[in-house]
C-alpha cells in the first residue's frame, strides 16, 4: 500500500477523527494517527494493538522478533520521557518483562500495548504540518534523530503541491546527501518520500479538525526503504 493515494478512505477516516474530537482527546493515539497516514499512503511500521499480555506475546510471535513495544494512548504525546517506549526486544521473556515495565510506568488511560516491527537504519527525517494563519497547511520536511535540534534543516510547501515540488523540497535540504546512497545504504526511493509529503498535506486538506501532525522519525533502512515507525497528530 506504499505510496498508494486513497481518496476514498476520506470519509471513513473523518469518522475516526471525529470520534476522538467527540471523547473530548486533543490528540490521536500513535495507532489512531498510523491508521490515518497509512490510509492515505504513508509507510508505517507492521503493528498490532494488544489488550493483554498474552495477546501481546502472540502479536510479537506474528510480526517477528526483534519487535518494539509502547504504551498506546492519545494522552502520551511524549512517550519516551514517560517510559512507554522499549525497542528491540528480543524474545518472550524480554517482552513480558518490557510490558510490565510500560504499563506500571504510565498513568494514561491506555488504549493497548502496541507490538510493532523494528525498523532498522541510520537515516532519520521529520515529517510535519502546521498551519500558517496566512497560507494554511504547511508540510515540513527536515533531518530527524539526535541532531535535529542542532542542525535545523528544514524546508515546508505549502499544500497541496505537486510530485515535482516535493521532489524540490527533498532537494532543498542542506543534508539532502543522505537521501543519497550513503555509507553503504541505498538512496532513499524518493518517488514515495514525495507521495508521502502530498499525503501529509492532503489529510490536512481533508480534515479541518487536525492542528498539527509530527512523523517523526521517519527511518530510511539500508535498501532506501522509509517508514513511519511513530507519528502525532494534534485535533483542534
Ligand atoms: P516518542 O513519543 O517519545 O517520540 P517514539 O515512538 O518516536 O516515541 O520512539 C522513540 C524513539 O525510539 C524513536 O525516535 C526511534 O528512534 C525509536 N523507535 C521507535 N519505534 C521504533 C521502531 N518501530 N523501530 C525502530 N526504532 C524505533
Ligand atoms: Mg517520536
């Protein structure tokens, strides 16, 4: 379903949004808002939401070890900080223990634990949307992982906008090298980085009630693959 642009899953997605609008949640669950992105396209992690310990041994056991687990809730905008994250967890043991750990750490009304496939690379972006009182949706594109902070090399379009200028903005970051091959990895398969972008614009597009949508990171593994592996998106 990579970079496949699906129009008609608008409707039924609104429907999702508005149910968080009306419990009263300023933000979708990172399950929530991967459903979202990856209905309009967006490569995101392999994952299943369990409810109980045991259905999270059996989710591992289908998506395949090394996994990540998390605690799932639209109150957990900043999940590490609140110890809800574990990633490359090994086998049962560890997984049992990390879904202990999570659970007892969080005081948030979970919706699950989530099991996700562990994404592998060493090349991370930022995805994002604003919206500017003067142009409306702004998608962003900037360099993710431990240096985005310091480098903040950013580029925004505003929405919507075509494959070609997405294509613009991969070529407007100061660090756009690494969407090329890079020490040994592959260049990024920038024909779905660009349909990604269009995406993020045209779910704000479709739905006025999202604020603020952050994918981040995104990882780019080593055969120039890029998926989703968290994502926020802000209601209001
Ligand atoms: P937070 O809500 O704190 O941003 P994330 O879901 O982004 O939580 O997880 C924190 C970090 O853990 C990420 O920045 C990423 O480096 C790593 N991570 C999270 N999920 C995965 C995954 N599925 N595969 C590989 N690394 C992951
Ligand atoms: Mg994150």
């Amino acid at each position: 379903m990579a970079g496949a642009f699906r129009p008609e899953y608008a409707l039924m997605m609104n429907k999702l949004v508005h149910a968080a609008m009306e419990k009263g949640e300023k933000a979708l669950s990172e399950y929530t808002a991967k459903q979202l992105l990856a209905a309009y396209g967006v490569p995101v992690t392999r994952e299943i939401l369990a409810r109980e310990k045991d259905q999270a041994v059996e989710a591992a056991g289908n998506i395949g070890y090394p996994v990540v687990l998390k605690a799932c809730s639209p109150e957990l905008m900043h999940k590490s900080e609140s110890g809800a994250v574990v990633v490359g967890i090994e086998n049962t043991e560890a997984l049992m223990a990390a879904y202990d750990r999570v659970v007892s750490a969080t005081s948030a009304p979970l919706e699950g634990i989530l099991i996700q496939e562990m994404v592998h690379g060493r090349r991370e972006l930022v995805v994002g949307l604003n919206r500017d009182p003067q142009f409306g949706p702004c998608v962003m594109l900037g360099l993710g992982g431990v240096l985005t902070e310091a480098i903040k090399d950013i580029v925004f379009r505003v929405a919507p906008f075509n494959q070609n200028e997405a294509l613009d903005m991969m070529d407007e970051l100061r660090s756009k090298a690494i969407l090329d091959s890079f020490r040994g990895e592959a260049a990024v398969d920038r024909t779905i980085l660009g349909k990604t972008l269009q995406a993020v614009g045209q779910v704000a597009l479709d739905h006025d009630a999202i604020a603020e949508i952050d994918i981040n990171p995104i990882i780019i593994d080593a055969r120039g693959n890029i998926k989703a592996v968290d994502a926020l998106v802000v209601l209001g």
